[in-house]
C-alpha cells in the first residue's frame, strides 16, 4: 500500500489559489482513476478535481471553504501500489511553501514587527490554527498576534479566513504606529514610506435596509478589481468611430451568414477582428508586466467579457484568435457566451489572455473607463452604435449626413504603454472599422 497526495493543479495563469468548495468524496469511500473528488472556485471559474489515481480517500487535508494554495497537497488517497513504487512523499499543506515564499514571509515579518512591536504570527495560538495564506495577510496588513487572536473567525472550528482577514480591515481596524526609526531596518525603510492601506469608512444601515452579502464570485471580482486598480496607472483614449459601413454589411449579410453557418453575426467579432489586426500592427500592446520586465506575447489571445446571469462577469479566451477567420471568431465567440451563461467553462478558457474586449454597448452604454484584466495591460470597452448626424467629405464638397458612430474606450497601463502608443492603437482599430469592405463575401 501507499499513499499519494492530491494536489491542487494550476487553475490557469495568474491563478495561484482556490477555495474549496464541495468534498464530493468523504474519507473512506473508494476513488477510481479521472473521478472527480472535489469541487474549487477561484476568481475566474469553479471546476472539478479528478484524482489522477485509483484507490481510497483517507485524509482530507484541505477542508469546504479552505484557501488552498496551487501545488499544495489538498488529500491524500491510499494506492494499492507497493512502497517501493516511490510515490509522493506525504507533507502536511501548511508546509508546503517555496523556498522563495518563506524568505519574503520573513522579510515582511521583520518589516511588521519593526514598524508596530508585535512578534511574529505563529501558525497556532489560542487553540487556533491560521493558515499560511492567513498569516501572511496578517503580517502585510500589520495585523499583530494579540489582533489576530480576537478577530471572530468563521471557518470549520472557529479557523480564522481570507474573508475573515478582509472584513476585519474594512471594519477599520487600528493602523499601526511606527516606533523605531526607519533606518535601523534596511526592510522597515521602504514600508514605513509606504501610506498604511486607505479602508473606507463603515457603513451604517438605516431602518429598512438591505444588507446583500457579497456572493463568492463577487467578492474575488471585487478583489482582482481592486488589485488591478492599485497595480496599474490606468489611462484611457478616446476615438469616436463611424461604423456606417459595418452596420450595412451586417444587415446585408446577417440573415445569408445564419442560413449558411448557422451562426448568428454580431457586432462583437468583428470589433474583435480589427483588435487582432491592429495589435499585429502594434505588437506592445500584447505584453505583460514582470517586475521591470516587459513579456512580449507570441501569441493572441483575446479575452471577452461576458455577462452571467448572476449579474456577475467572466472573460472566456479565444486562444490565437489571429489564426481564425471572421467566422472562426464568430463561432467561437457565440459558443463561449452560451457556454459562460451555462457556467460551463472549463478553467483553460478562462487563463491566458493577453488583451480583453467588453462590448458595454449591449447595456446601451455609449463609453466606459473599463478596468485592466490583470496581468494584461489594455483593455477597450465598444460603447454602443447610434445614428448621429456627422458632416462627410464628398468630391463635391462637405455635406451633413446620418451615419452610425460608436465610441471605443481604450484603458492602458501607463507603465508599459505610453500616450502615443494607446492612443494610435484604439485609431488603428477605429480605422479599419471605418474601411470595412461593402462587398465583403461571407
């Protein structure tokens, strides 16, 4: 016999924790090799793990509403195999933290205990556990034990949470006062420049109130949103395009294209379509930021953002949407909605993204300043198509008109993507809109 640890796999990039969900197995009940054993969510997708390995649940290591972290032992599962057979040495998941991680856990304890006198978190007190992923919020936020200690936790046996972490400092809870100088600790220097974390002020219900608890997926949105907010310097271009040509074409054509692909046409692939051709002519909008490095992608992959009918987004991924035709990103663009509004995609759909699209025009929004999908660094928002009247330049002279205008809104990390090159890039797209060929066969 032996035993093998299950370990919760890469989830997609950027994804580096999900919380468990559901145990669809208890310990003891038998697991066949591919069945899925237990149910996670992260900020992008739920998803089922399977257990590569047949054989008998014994220790369930990671509990329902857990932190997991991505590489870490969430179960392990007795094998009929010998011992010899050399399987996964058996580490409890607290543990289980790179070498690298610990070396910044200590830093950033240092740093906390320099600034506010409190020692170190440990990983039990009180008849408590705190999980690694607790204890390192807790030291970022200069949360000190004696805190810690009282702070009301709501996971399985009192254990103190992420939730519990973020509810406690959007209560406001005391910011610390630096008591040493700051040059008797090379770490405690740069922290105790940095502004202590801003919390809003708390909210008082009055009579007849509402009080929504923010749903799973809303509270990770809210997260990756505010992340992205405070990673970035967001700017954002603005270019009025004429879209006259496009919307007679696709009157032309929409009823032929159904019958003949059976595919509904809309505007979104073919917004998307002049977004791939324009970052081949401007490939340093398709990068990424690596502390000073700049990771210039290879390949395109254009996320859209969808609604679910929670009222909550998701941006599936159309992988080298360069490769494809009009029609191949109309496909593929209708069925990754359909399948979003199912809550059936698979977390592959969801990573990899190097530049988004949302089409807030389908809300009948005219513009937006939308916010950069992490770890890109542009992002545009098409606001919605309506007849204005615009002056046209004819061989015989300026002449007024009614033509369809859509407004693009391109928001941009200013650390990698100057004024210049976000705002000819959201131009380029505009332009090839605006050239869009009448006789165009589908």
């Amino acid at each position: 016999m032996a035993q093998f640890e299950l370990i919760l796999p890469k989830m997609g990039e950027s994804v580096a924790e999900a919380t468990i969900t559901t145990w669809l197995k208890n310990v003891g009940d038998a697991i066949e090799a591919e069945e899925s054993v237990v149910e996670v969510a992260t900020d992008k997708v739920d998803s089922e793990v399977p257990s590569p390995v047949s054989g008998t649940l014994v220790k369930i290591i990671a509990d329902v509403n857990d932190v997991a972290q991505v590489g870490t032992a969430i179960a392990i599962i007795e094998t009929n195999e010998e011992a010899h057979s050399s399987p996964t040495p058996v580490t409890p998941v607290k543990e289980s933290v790179p070498e690298a991680a610990v070396e910044i856990e200590q830093q950033v304890a240092s740093a906390v205990t320099s600034i506010t006198g409190s020692g170190d978190i440990v990983k039990s007190s009180k008849g408590r556990f705190y999980s690694p992923l607790v204890r390192a919020m807790a030291k970022e936020e200069g949360i000190s034990q004696s805190e810690l200690d009282v702070i009301s936790g709501t996971g399985k046996e009192g254990r103190v949470t992420k939730k519990d972490i973020l509810a406690y400092i959007a209560s406001g809870k005391p910011q610390p006062v630096a008591t040493a100088p700051a040059a008797k600790s090379a770490v405690a220097a740069p922290i105790a420049k940095t502004e202590a974390p801003r919390t809003a002020p708390a909210v008082i219900p009055s009579a007849g109130d509402e009080i929504i608890e923010m749903d799973r997926m809303r509270r990770l949105i809210a997260d990756h949103m505010v992340n992205s907010v405070r990673t970035s310097p967001h700017v954002t271009s603005f270019v009025e395009a004429d879209l006259t040509k496009v919307v007679q074409w696709r009157n032309k054509v929409k009823n032929e294209f159904q019958k003949k692909h059976g595919e509904k046409i809309t505007f979104t692939p073919i917004i998307m379509e002049a977004i791939i051709k324009s970052i081949q002519d401007f490939p340093m909008i398709n990068v990424s930021i690596d502390g000073t490095n700049i990771i210039k992608h290879k390949n395109i992959n254009v996320g859209m953002a969808a609604a679910l009918p929670s009222g909550n987004l998701i941006v599936p991924v159309i992988k080298n949407a360069d490769q494809l035709s009009l029609l191949g990103i109309t496909k593929a663009v209708n069925d990754l909605a359909n399948r979003a509004r199912n809550n059936a995609l698979k977390p592959d759909e969801v990573s990899g993204g190097t530049y988004t699209l949302t089409n807030v025009g389908t809300f009948g929004n005219v513009m937006g300043t939308p916010i950069i999908n992490q770890p890109q660094v542009a992002i545009m928002a098409a606001g919605a198509i309506q007849k204005k009247p615009a002056v046209v330049e004819t061989p015989e002279g300026d002449m007024i008109a009614v033509r369809h205008k859509m407004f693009l809104s391109h928001s941009y990390d200013h650390r990698a993507v100057d004024g210049a090159l976000g705002g000819m890039f959201v131009k380029r797209v505009a332009e090839y809109l605006e050239a869009w060929d009448l006789n165009r066969e589908i």
